[in-house]
C-alpha cells in the first residue's frame, strides 16, 4: 500500500488516500518517486479541461529509482534512476514512421487501463499513463527514461514535461535562430522552461509576459532581458521592445484566445507564434482573411515541445552538466501530496513557477 492523490470525479477535489500497485507484469516497471512537479496539465485534468477516465490517480512529471521490473524489461533495472515519459511512443504508428513521435496514438491508449485499485478495492485509472502523483507508480517500460548522468535525481521530475516542453518550443517548433528576438507569454513553470530555453538558443531580446508583477524577478533569472506585465497594449509595448517591429517569434504558454491572439499580433511581418498553453474548447481566436494575407505570421500548435524524448533528455543533460539550464531556477515550492490543492489554487492565481512534490 503506497499514498496517493486521487481524484475521484471530475471537478471534485482529490483525496490522499492509499492505493494498492500491482507488481509489473511483462514490460512494466515499478518506480519509487523521488519528485512530482504540478503542472497546469494536471489542473486541467481535474476540471475537465483535458478528460481522463476517473477514478484516476493524476502527476505525469515525475522523477524515481526503479524498485523492480516485468518479464522482457532490459533498458533498465532495479537501483536505476529514470524520469517518466508520459508521452510514450510506439515506433511503429504513422506518426511514429515519419518522426513525429510527440503525435504517437501510443499515448492515448493507455488512458482506459486500471492502474491500481483503492482501499476499498475500486480501481483507478492513470492520469496520462504515469500515475506519479503517487509514492510508487506501475507503467509500461516505455514510459520511463534513464537518468543521465550528473542530473539532480529530485528535481529531474521538470525534465518529464515543463523543461521538454519549453526546450522543444523553442528548438523544435519555433525553431529560435541565434540573435532572434522571443517574446514567452506566461511565467510558470513552462514558460519560465522556455525562457531558459530561448537564452540557450542564443536570443538577442527575450521578452517575458505575465499578469503577475511578482513574477519579473524569477523571468529575470531565467534569462528575460525585459518583462512585461500583461495587458490590453501588450502588443505594442513588444513592438516597442524589438526595435518597432514586433519579436521574430513568440511563444504562447498560457492557453487562452486572448494570450493567443496577442502572441500573434506580438510578432513582426512574417513571424512565427507557437501555442504551447492547452485550453478549452471555448477558446476560440479568430482572424480574417485580409490580416492573414497581409502579415504573413506562422501560428502553429505544439504538442510537448515537439519532442522526441529519448533524443532530447542527453542533450538537456548537457546543459545542466554545462550550468545552462537551471532546473531550480523554475521551482517555487516544493510540498508533500497534501499541497497539491493549494499548488492548484496558486496556478489559478496565476501565482509561482513550478511546484514540486517531494517523497
């Protein structure tokens, strides 16, 4: 029997309860979690946003220490430490064939499974395959990655989905060049990722956007050279920021029509705006016709940083080995599962970076 945060049904609040694992069956790997960071993915999770067969136990960024494997498991073993992919691919789906691993259907399929059952035996679901708001978790061995060498085991949890996702905006769906001027809407702990990511790639103006004042120091840290606090004339204080212009490429990490809207109308004539943030379904933005034709913007969506993470979590690595990336530099807080509510609260509040629970 392990703790767990649990989520009864959509909407309700989650309970700390205890859960029964089963032991890995063929090509399963038990982990023992080190850390969990919460992501506004999870939060999304538990109000319907994005749906999820409940009962389910939620945290997909996790980081842990494999406590034993299935039958045919040979990538990893016992003692071993990994961080969690909740993003799994196949290698044999069309996505998977032409190299878009990040689209693979694998990832989808695992929502109806049971995952684990509760202390009055019902079962539980995986919240996006990995369960790892939870002391212990159970999932297919292509849902864990082995922990490079020199990556603090604990906060490796953000390499699951915030720093992959920020670093793929950046390299892989944006395509930042050296010198282009960024604009990253939405301080948490993506966008602050991003940031980072954008300084990495070599930005001569990184221009932080949130409605939070408070938030400028930790933009700062990670590397904005300007900030600015949102509002109705965002746009025109980044076109003013970027030589009257607009930035070469920006990078919506918030989720709404009205951030996604001004990350477009940030940019300069033939800019490139990725959408990083999830929203609902209500969230419509709209264009005209004539606007398109005469701007020549790229707006593209973005699905965990357009990454391939068996490709990405070395060179991530690397960065950190090299003082780069400061994995760090994006947590706020770190709590036990009974925090996780009040980190929920905060991400509403549009307070904070990342959480991080700690086993």
């Amino acid at each position: 029997m392990v703790r767990a945060a649990v989520l009864p049904a959509v909407g309700s609040p989650l309970e700390i309860t205890g859960i029964e694992l089963p032991e890995p069956g063929p090509g399963q790997v038990r982990v023992r979690l080190a850390a969990a960071g919460v992501c506004h993915s999870d939060l999304s999770l538990s109000n319907g946003t994005m749906q999820v067969p409940v009962p389910a136990v939620l945290g997909h960024e996790g980081a842990g220490t494999v406590v034993s494997v299935g039958e045919g498991v040979t990538q990893v073993a016992p003692g071993d430490g990994v961080v969690l992919n909740w993003a799994p691919s196949c290698g044999t789906c069309h996505h998977c064939t032409i190299g878009e691993v990040w689209l693979c259907s694998f990832a989808l399929k695992g929502a109806g499974r049971i995952h684990a059952l509760a202390e009055d035996g019902t079962e539980l679901h995986p919240g996006l395959n990995v369960a790892a708001f939870a002391e212990e978790t159970v999932v297919a061995a292509n849902c864990v990655l082995p922990l490079p060498d020199g990556v603090p085991l604990t906060d490796a949890a953000l390499l699951g989905c915030a720093v992959l996702t920020g670093y793929g905006a950046v390299h892989h769906s944006a395509r930042v060049r050296e010198g282009e001027s960024v604009v990253v809407f939405g301080a948490g702990g993506v966008g602050l990722a991003t940031i980072q990511s954008a300084r990495i790639a070599g930005a001569s103006t990184v221009v932080a956007v949130d409605v939070s004042p408070e938030k400028e120091e930790l933009a700062r840290r990670a590397g904005a050279t300007e900030y600015v606090v949102a509002s109705a004339i965002t746009p025109k204080e980044i076109r003013k920021l970027t030589g009257g212009q607009g930035a070469d490429v920006a990078v919506e990490c918030v989720g709404r029509a009205e951030t996604i809207r001004a990350a477009w109308e940030s940019t300069r004539r033939g800019g490139r705006t990725t959408v990083v943030g999830i929203g609902g379904k209500d969230q419509q933005v709209t264009f005209n016709a004539l606007e398109l034709f005469h701007w020549g913007r790229t707006l593209s969506g973005c699905v965990y940083g357009n990454s391939d993470p068996a490709r990405d979590l070395p060179v991530l690595a690397e960065h950190i080995r090299a003082g780069r990336l400061d994995l760090s530099a994006l947590i706020t807080g770190r709590i036990g599962l009974d925090g996780i509510p009040a980190a929920f609260e905060a991400m509403l509040a549009g307070k904070g970076g990342r959480a991080l629970v700690v086993f």
